[in-house]
C-alpha cells in the first residue's frame, strides 16, 4: 500500500466538495449521489487502508515549522475513530437532502475532522479539530442563523488550549508527535490544558450543553453532522493522551476525576431525559448520556474500561447517525431507537456497559463506589426510557428529513449486535487498546475476559434476544402508548438553579461599554463572514503556534 494512501479518508470527501463546489458556481446541484460518494469514499479508503495491512501506517508531507511535521498517520485509533465520524456522517449525508452549499460545508467538515483524527502531532490536531468545529458553527448557521448552537468562541477555544499544550511539549519535550513524545514531558499541567481541550469539544459537562441543545433546532441535518463529526474528537484527545503517558495519565487523580465527571455527566442526561416532556426533548439527551458512560469507563485506566469505553462511543455514533432521521412520532421506530439508547438488553449498549461497570469494579477502591453510581445512573435511563415511550412527540422536523425504516434498522442493529460484543472487541477495541496500553486485553471472539471473570457473551446473550423477540411478539403494539406519565421526580432546587441561570443569561452591559466587550457580535461578523476570512485566521493560528 503506497504512503500516499494515508490521505485519502481526508482527501477523498475533500475532493468531492471542490467538485460539487465548481459545479454549483453554475447552477448545477449534483445532489445527494455526489455527497454519498464522498462520504462513503472516506469510510472505503479508510476500510481498505487498515484492512489490507493491520498495522500503523505513515505518510511525511514536510515540517510545519520549529520542529512540527505535517504528518498522517493511520493506526488503530484512528482507524476506530475515523469510523466512528465517517460512517454516521455518510448515512446523513446520504439520505437528507441539502443545498450544494450545505453538502460542501459538511463534506469540508468531515475531511477536518478525518485530518484530525489522522494527524501524527497534537498541533495538527488542534488546527484540523479547530477547522472541523468552525465548520459545523457555518453549517448551522447557513442552514438556520436563530436557532440553537454552540458558541464559536467557545468551541475554537478547544482546540486553542489543545494548541497551547502542543507548544509546550514542543518546548519541553523537543516534539509534540503522539509517537515520539517523552512521558516525562506529559506533565500535570500540560494534561490539564489536554483534558480541558477534550471537555470543551464534545460539551463533556453535567449541565445541558451543546450536543443536547442543537436537538432543538427545527432541523436536524446541520445538528447530525455536527454531532457525528466533532463530538468524537474530545474522547480522542483522552485516548491519544494514554499513547503520550505510556498507557497512564500524569497522576491517578485525572483518572478519578475525570471518571467522576463522567458519571455525573450521564447522569445530568438521565435527569433531564427523565423529566422530559417531549419525545424530542428525551432524545436530545441520548448522545449527552452515551458520552457520559463513555467518559467514565475511558478514563479508568484499564485496558478493559478503555475497550468498553470505545465500544459504548461506537454505539454512541451509531445511534447518532439514526437520531437525526428518526421522525419525532410514536411508532415501532422509536420503540426500537429508545430501547437501543437506553441500554435494554441484549444490546450492544447493555454489553459496553456492563463491561464497563465490571471494570469500575476490578479496579477497586473509590473506582467501584462510580460503578455503583454508573449503575444507579443506567437504572433511571432504563426508568426515563420507558416513559419517553409514551411522551408527546413535541417539535417535528420535515418529513423529508426522516427515515424511519433506516433509523430502525440502523438502532435493531445495534441490538441484534449485543451476543457478538466479544467479537466487537477482539476486531475493534481491542487493536486500539493494544496501541495505547501495555498489555493490551484478550481477542477471544467469544468470550469477555476480565481479570475476575469470564463473560461468556454469546450463549448469555442470544437467550435474552429470544426472550426479547417472543416478549415483543405476544405485545406486540400495546408497547406503544401514547399517553404522557408523570416525570418519576424532580431535582430539589431544580426551578431555583434554573432561575439563576435565567437571571445569569439575561445579564447585560451597561450601553457606553457594550462596543467593547460585545463578543456575539464579534463571533457573528467572524462565523457570518466570507470563508476567506476564517481560513485566513486557521491559517494564522496554525503560523502562531509553530512559531
């Protein structure tokens, strides 16, 4: 396979944009067909890439500058994460009409992203990362500028810290490649400014952040992309950190930390999910939910919370790719969708997450009291699941938009994928953990190995699919009722911290100081402006720190 090879997964959907571009210019719209070819083009080459060869492959296209290379690479990490972006963006792309202009945009996006997850140094990363979330702001603006999205300033300031933290292990450790980076470089401080990086990109936070405001915009295509191509890429940032600290971060603190925060993180989601009034408003909170559990298990530290991580991140894109083509109405899709979020067994969901629990448990200590709230946490999404079913549909999106039969069978999927979870993670997890962690774990396709137990995952899971299957099929419809139930409960000073919030948004500037600190204004002539404009800035940020 020639070196060159590594660039296609961003080359490919790169290409097909400057195609529909040159095209548009004279009023040709080449439509879905062109944008499906650059889509399902980046998730072939990286297919063929990694199949063909199964080990890490390289490609130099000269320095950056002060001793930063531009170079891809194409290992297991990023083979796993490059599916996780490449695969939901395509299904979107396929199937939900936009103007050529929107398809560009996103096709754009989704090569920045492909660059980031292939980029060899942290510097690259950060101006890819920083292009990838640009675009999604220009996309959700271009398709509605009033509804929900996530702050410019913010996002960029992401990839601005990761940038920072680049330049110190420039300094520090004479190199910022993930490969090459000395363990002593990778000092608290530094992983400080990486994981605040992470948490930023993909809104890692307890409280509603982006990933589950977009949900309420009254369409969904420019919300999907943005969800499917920067929403991965914090939790890429946490895993490459493993690579860059010998399979640990600095201190086991960041470990505990961070595994907390996950667990509140997926708990705010099931909070919400829980009291929703909406149908809308409950799946709004799934993505926010899978990164949650996925966080909390990734930041373990252990070979099998970091594989149970990935797994629950995989089925996290998965279902992020139904979401946005599932209509808001009560139907066997939704049925199936929200069975398949929640966890119900034998999903792949359930799987991922009671490996993951399991591995809170054998690491011990403080670590099994987070399993214990990470189950607490699962039970009340079992419990909010079960009343989203009969919720109001709330606002939907255009019917054009929907697939239902697709998102069915992309969310059964996931389902009937539960009993082949030790297969998952011997072909899928398992390579990238190896990479990233001494030891690795096992590749048995059939069975779960831990360092307590063995998880015989097929002959456990294929009974509980039929049961499952003959439960449905003496229900049959009576599942789905439309009626609303009763939110199980409230959080205690829920209206009061809402009201403060309220009062804090609501606060302004005296008139006279307004032209000085007015930020929105300034991020809405930056996102607004002509594209020149904001690649002229990528350029200069990726000039200022290589200098």
């Amino acid at each position: 396979m020639p070196s060159v090879a590594v660039a296609g997964p961003t080359l490919v959907p790169l290409l097909v944009a400057a195609v529909i571009t040159t095209f548009g210019f004279f009023h040709i719209d080449l439509g879905r067909g062109a944008a499906a070819i650059g889509a399902w083009g980046a998730v072939a080459a990286l297919l063929v890439l990694w199949i063909s060869v199964r080990s890490t492959q390289e490609l130099t296209l000269g320095p950056l500058g002060y001793g930063s290379t531009l170079n891809l690479r194409v290992d297991a990490i990023a083979f796993a994460f490059g599916l996780m972006v490449a695969a939901p963006s395509a299904v979107v792309l396929t199937l939900q009409p936009r103007t050529w202009q929107e398809t560009s945009l996103a096709l754009v996006g989704l090569a920045a992203a492909m660059a980031a997850i292939e980029a060899g140094g942290i510097v690259l990363t950060a101006v890819a990362g920083g292009t990838a979330a640009t675009l999604a702001v220009l996309l959700l603006d271009a398709e509605d500028i009033r509804a929900p999205r996530p702050r410019w300033s913010v996002m960029l300031a992401a990839w601005l810290a990761l940038a920072w933290a680049g330049v110190i292990l420039q300094v520090l450790g004479g190199t910022a490649v993930y490969a090459a980076v000395p363990v002593a470089a990778l000092t608290a401080p530094v992983f400080t400014l990486l994981a605040m990086a992470a948490l930023l990109a993909s809104g890692l936070f307890p409280w509603r952040s982006w990933p589950a405001q977009v949900w309420a915009r009254p369409s969904l295509r420019a919300a999907g992309m943005a969800i499917c191509t920067v929403y991965p890429l914090g939790f890429y940032l946490l895993v490459r950190a493993y690579e860059m600290g010998d399979g640990h971060y600095p201190r086991q603190l960041f470990n505990v930390v961070l595994s907390v925060l996950g667990v509140l993180v997926a708990l705010g989601a099931a909070v919400r999910a829980q009291g929703a009034e909406t149908r809308r408003e409950f799946l709004g909170e799934v993505v926010p939910g899978f990164g949650g559990f996925a966080l909390m298990t990734i930041a373990l530290g252990t070979p099998l919370g970091l594989a149970a991580g990935l797994i629950t991140l995989a089925t996290g894109s998965a279902i992020a790719a139904c979401l946005p083509i599932l209509p808001d109405r009560a139907g066997l899709a939704s049925l199936v969708t929200i069975a398949a979020a929640v966890g119900l067994p034998p999903g792949l969901a359930f799987g991922a997450r009671l490996v993951g629990l399991e591995s809170t448990f054998e690491g011990g200590n403080l670590l099994g009291l987070i399993g214990l709230a990470g189950a607490g946490t699962w039970a009340l999404w079992m419990v909010g699941g079960a009343r989203a079913i009969g919720l109001p549909a709330g606002r939907g999106h255009p019917v054009g938009e929907t697939f239902p039969s697709v998102a069915m069978a992309i969310a059964g999927l996931t389902v009937l994928a539960g009993p082949a979870i030790a297969a998952f993670q011997a072909g899928f997890a398992a390579p990238a953990v190896g990479d990233v962690m001494p030891g690795g774990i096992g590749t048995n396709p059939t069975l779960v190995v831990t360092v307590s137990t063995v998880l015989p995952a097929l002959t456990l899971f294929v009974p509980l699919l039929l049961i499952a299957a003959i439960f449905y099929a003496l229900a049959g419809t009576s599942l789905i009722r439309g009626q609303p139930r009763a939110v199980p409960f409230s959080v205690p000073g829920g209206l009061y911290v809402e009201r403060w919030r309220a009062r804090l948004r609501g606060a302004t500037v005296p008139e006279e100081y307004r032209s000085l600190v007015n930020l929105r204004a300034i991020e809405s002539v930056v996102a607004g402006g002509r594209p020149l404009l904001w690649m002229a800035a990528l350029v200069a940020l990726a000039f200022a720190v290589t200098r």
